[in-house]
C-alpha cells in the first residue's frame, strides 16, 4: 500500500446505513467497495425499480471474487455506524430517562 498508513479494520457490525451490496442485495456491513457507477449500471438500477446512485457498492465477499484488474477501479470506505457505539448510546439514554428526579 502507499503511505503505508495501516487503517484499523471496522469494528464487528460496523454498518453502512441504507447502503446495500450490488451483488449480494444485503446491506453491507465492514468495509464497503465503490467506485463511480457507469451510465448502463444507473440505468439497470432504475429498470429494478432502485433509486441510482452515483456509486457503485459492493461487501467484501463480492469484492473479493473481482478480479485483480477490476479491484483496482475501488475504493474502500470504513462504515460510519459502529453498532456498539449505538447500543451504548441508547442504553445511557433508557438509563437517563428511568432515573428517579428527585424534586
């Protein structure tokens, strides 16, 4: 790799909101593979009754079955929603709201 910045990997669960493989039709979780979409591919999203988007996605077990060539097109984006992260949010805020005011 260039830089040789090693970049941490996704935390277990780690999703992409609304963000759904290409391939797989599941939404992707861990790392997410993209590159601009072509015209054919927005075309083919909108026949599908999808909403195109400007990129094309792929999870890492579709990723991986690309060939060399093809991978290079990509570029890997961490997952902006760490599900742990979330859960302890949630739970301060039930705790918060269950506290007796005293008052």
């Amino acid at each position: 790799g260039e830089g040789g910045e090693a970049q941490e990997e996704p935390p277990p669960g780690a999703f992409h909101p609304g963000v759904v493989c290409a391939e797989t039709e599941a939404l992707i979780v861990g790392w997410r593979y993209a590159r601009p979409a072509s015209g054919e591919e927005r075309r083919a999203a909108r026949e599908a009754g999808y909403v195109p988007t400007e990129s094309y996605s792929l999870c890492q077990a579709a990723f991986d079955r690309l060939p060399p060539a093809e991978q290079a097109a990509f570029s890997r984006i961490a997952p902006p929603v760490d599900p742990a992260k979330l859960a302890a949010a949630a739970f301060l805020a039930a705790a918060a709201a269950s506290r007796p005011r005293n008052g």
